[in-house]
C-alpha cells in the first residue's frame, strides 16, 4: 500500500505545481476573513450568504489550546500551514491524484470562542462540496481534539 500512496502523492505533486498562485493573497480584510467570490467552490463562516455561508468551529478550552489543537488537525488532515498569526491561520489542502489546491484560512474569535473558517479553491467554478466537506471533516476531528 506504500507503494501505492507514495505513487499518488508523486503525481499529486507533480500536478499542483500547474495549477496558478492566487492572485488576490490571502489574508484578512478588516479584521475578517475575506468573503467568498460567489461561485459555489468556496465557504466560509462569515459570509453573509446562506448558500455560501458554514459554522465557524466553537471550542470551550483556552483560546491557545484550541489553536494548537487547530494546527495539529490540519496537519493530521493532509493541510499545510504557510502562515501564522496571532488571531489568524493560512493553510493549503492538495486534493489527491488532480492536484487542485485549496486556501483554508482560519481567524481565531476569543471572545465569541469560535474559530472562523474559509475554505476556497484556487481553480474551476465548484468544486461539488469538495470545501464543505473538508471544513466539516475538521470540526469533527478538532472536536475530538479540544
């Protein structure tokens, strides 16, 4: 199985580095994460349109407890944290075999105890769920990490 994995993950690589550098970075825009284009290959917790719009992930420990718990589970689930911040978090996820990369970023709301969180693909108009589904797969395992 080795074998296997190791020969995905070598395509894997070999196609994300075809796929464009976002051309607007991300990071926050006044203080939130930055809204959806409006295509349906991206979500996020602060938006303001229902279709678009995912729960933040709350968390009930100490606020640095649940960002160390947050950056283990991403690493756990594949992702790559390129930035950190104080309150807010830049993360990649590579989907396998296709090489689509998508941006994941994270704002941490001490006094609200949520964690907000956008999840966007760099390429294609949707992405069939693909961010929903990465988004909720990382509530479930932060939850049983916090």
């Amino acid at each position: 199985m080795d074998i296997f994995n190791n020969a995905v993950q070598t395509i894997t690589n070999q196609l994300s580095g075809l796929w464009p550098h976002p051309t607007e970075a991300p990071q926050l825009v006044n203080g939130k994460l930055r809204p959806c284009p409006g295509t349906p290959n991206c979500v996020c917790s602060e938006s303001t349109n229902p279709l678009l719009k995912i729960d933040p992930l709350p968390f009930s420990g100490s606020p640095e407890q649940a960002w160390t718990a947050l950056k283990r589970v991403i690493k756990e689930q594949g992702g790559t944290v390129h930035v950190e911040e104080k309150e807010y978090l830049r993360s990649t996820f590579i989907i396998p075999v296709f090489g689509f990369i998508d941006d994941v970023e994270f704002r941490l709301s001490a006094t609200d105890r949520v964690i907000h969180v956008r999840s966007a693909s760099r390429l294609g108009f949707s992405d069939l769920g693909v961010n929903r589904g990465r988004v909720e797969q990382l509530r479930t395992a932060f939850q049983k990490a916090t």
